[in-house]
C-alpha cells in the first residue's frame, strides 16, 4: 500500500505457500543454507514471543500498534458509559465501535460512522441509525463530516495507559442538536 496503513491479514494468503517454498528451498542444499535456517527460526521464535507476550515491545519502549491496541479499552468504555447517560455512543472505525460495543456496561449497539474513510462492515448491518434523526450522540473519536452535523457539543480526551507510557488518546465528544 502507497497511501493506506497496511493491514496485518493482507499477506496472510501467501504465508503457508512461503513457508512450504523456503522449507523445500532450504532442503536442497542443508548445510550451505544452515546458517539461514538458524535466522528464520529465530525470527520465527521472536515473533512467537511477541505474539504470546505482547507486553514485550511495551516493556522495550517499542510502538507495536497491535500490541497498544490490547489495553485500555475497559476503561475507555467505563468513560463511555458515565458520558453517555443515555446518547447514541458511535465511534469513528469499526476497531473502537467493536470494543465499546463488548466492554460497555449491557453491550449496547455501537455504530461505526466513518465518513471520510472506505466503508467497513457497519455499512452493510441492518439497523444502522441515521444522525439526522438522532439528537444526542456520543461520538468517539468523530470524522469532520460527522462531528459537523451537530452543533453543540461538549468533548473531552480520554487516554490509556499502559505500564506508565501513553498507547492510545481518544476523543469523547457528547454533541447534541
């Protein structure tokens, strides 16, 4: 990708294919190509470890995204709830809409209102409300075009915190007609 994030899953087609390429390559000629066989599995073993202790790039002062988005949502979605009191709670992706939507207090329906992004699967789900008929939001982080539709609006940051580094500052906007 030239212009977007690239996501974790887009080679994951060509991942079992590699390993069973590098493995026959690998084979042919052992003990000329030992030495890379040592590399990959220690590669192989520090992502294992990473993918089992995702603590480690935190504890290293490494900005691993995967590993920042573990912590913090329990509180953000506590956050949520006390501002809410009642609002519609959207959030700006699909990532922060799924997590509140499981950590919020009875696991209301959070929407995922991304106006300036491509379209996720909250477009398709029945049952989507529309802002216009809405009066009061929260809204978690918020695209331009969406926070735009409401005039007043009072907003806070809410920041997580993991092991005494910041790993995530989201805004929490309550806007209202």
């Amino acid at each position: 990708s030239f212009h977007r994030k690239v996501e974790g899953n887009w080679p994951a087609v060509a991942f079992v294919p590699a390993v069973i390429v590098a493995v026959l390559w690998i084979a042919q000629q052992p003990a000329k190509r030992a030495g890379i066989a040592r590399w990959a599995v220690g590669v192989a073993v520090a992502f294992s470890l990473v993918a089992q202790f995702p603590e480690i790039p935190l504890l290293l002062h490494i900005r691993v995204a995967v590993a920042n988005d573990l912590y913090g949502w329990k509180d953000l979605a506590e956050q949520a709830d006390h501002d809410a009191a009642g609002a519609t709670v959207i959030a700006c992706n699909y990532q922060n809409a799924a997590e509140l939507s499981f950590y919020m207090r009875g696991q209301p329906e959070v929407w995922s209102f991304n106006a300036d992004r491509r379209s996720n699967a909250y477009d398709y789900f029945q049952g989507k409300p529309d802002l216009n008929q809405l009066d009061r939001v929260l809204m978690v982080g918020g695209d331009e075009p969406v926070v735009a539709m409401f005039p007043h609006q009072t907003s806070r940051d809410y920041t997580a915190t993991y092991l005494g580094r910041i790993i995530r500052t989201r805004s929490l906007r309550l806007a209202y007609r």
